[in-house]
C-alpha cells in the first residue's frame, strides 16, 4: 500500500482541499457522487443524513482530515475503518439490482468526482490549472486511491483522460432519483440549523478540521 504525502511535505492535493473556496463546489460534488445508482441505494438504507445532515457533513470533514492532513498511523485506521464501514453496505435498490460499496467503479466514481471538484474550483474561480499542475495533482490523486485499495484499472489513466470519464459516466450510469432531489430541493428547507448558528455553539470546527498540515 502506497503511504500519502505526509505533511511535512507539500501537497497540491491537500492544499487545494484545505482551500475555503472547496465549499462552493461541494454541494456539486455530493450531487455528483449522490447520483450513482449505487450511491443512492446505500444512501437510503444506511445513511443518516437526513436525520443527522450536519453531523454527518461532519463525520465526512473529519474522515477527510485523517486522510489527507493526519500523519501515517492515522490515515491507516481511517482506511482501515473506511474498508469496513463499505463491507457493510450492501444490498438490493428499489429497482432490484444488487449493490455494494466495495464495487471498485463506484469507489473510483466517488474519489474521482472529489479530484474533479478540486479543477472545478480552480476553473470556477478563473485560475484554471495548466496542464502539467494537473499531472502533478492526478498523480499525487492516484496514489490516494492506491492507499485506498482502488484498482489502478478503474481510474482514468491520466487527468487528461478525466473528463470524458465524467462525460460518460453522467451520460450513461448516474440517475436522477429521490436522493438526488431530496439534496436538491428538500434538504436545506427540512435540516435543522447547525449547531452553534446562533451563537450558542462551537463554531469552524468542520473548516478547521479540513486545514491542511504544515
């Protein structure tokens, strides 16, 4: 298993998550990922987002945190919990079709459509990554995915290769069903208000989690 960037060392990757501008693109990315077939189907059964919207925005920060900016020992158990939490999920979805979280393509899905928020962000705020950063930013990309058991061979080769990837992948597997609509249209009317939004709670505990290392 290849270990990540540790944070002594500089990371383009863990740099631009650390970014406040990463929330702009995020709720794209959610609906992105949200809008597998598979995605959806774990969702519905297992998540607790929409009892629990804010914690769980601040499980995933914090499941981020130990991935990108925490030191080896730590992003080994978070990978190690992770593995575990996916053996669990598993299933038939409303149409019938099996599912599971440890499908490799759907993992590939849900990391790749983290890296291409990451460009989205840069694009969106009129500083579009030159080719070779992007190179530079995939690489470092695919050595995650690595660490994270993800097989080589269900990732687009290179960052060229990521946006047919995301072109065809929207075209021909992601859903427009109650999960997606739901994030669209019914969650920021039902959710409750985060703690700490009056006043009376913790507040940036979710952003200062997602900083990354010295």
């Amino acid at each position: 298993m290849t270990s990540l960037p540790s944070s002594d060392t500089r990371s383009p990757l863990r740099e631009s998550l650390g970014e406040w501008r990463i929330g702009l693109v995020a709720w794209r990315l959610l609906v992105l990922q949200t809008a597998h077939p598979v995605v959806a189907a774990g969702m519905a059964r297992y998540s607790t987002y929409r009892a629990h919207p804010w914690r769980r925005i601040e499980h995933t920060v914090d499941s981020g945190a130990r991935l990108f900016s925490a030191g080896p020992e730590e992003r080994r158990l978070e990978v190690a919990r992770l593995a575990r939490t996916h053996r669990r999920i598993h299933g038939t979805d409303d149409a019938g079709r099996p599912y599971t979280a440890e499908d490799p393509e759907v993992r590939a899905w849900v990391m790749v459509t983290l890296y291409e928020a990451i460009t989205a962000m840069h694009e969106l705020s009129g500083e579009r990554l030159e080719p070779a950063e992007l190179d530079v930013l995939y690489s470092e990309f695919r050595e995650v995915c690595q660490a994270l058991d993800i097989p080589g061979e269900v990732l687009p080769p290179t960052a060229a290769d990521v946006p047919a990837y995301m072109e065809r992948n929207i075209r021909d597997v992601l859903e427009y069903g109650d999960q997606v609509r739901y994030l669209l249209f019914g969650i920021l009317r039902e959710a409750p208000a985060p703690a700490g939004s009056d006043g009376s709670g913790p507040r940036g505990h979710c952003c200062a989690s997602w900083r990354p290392g010295p």
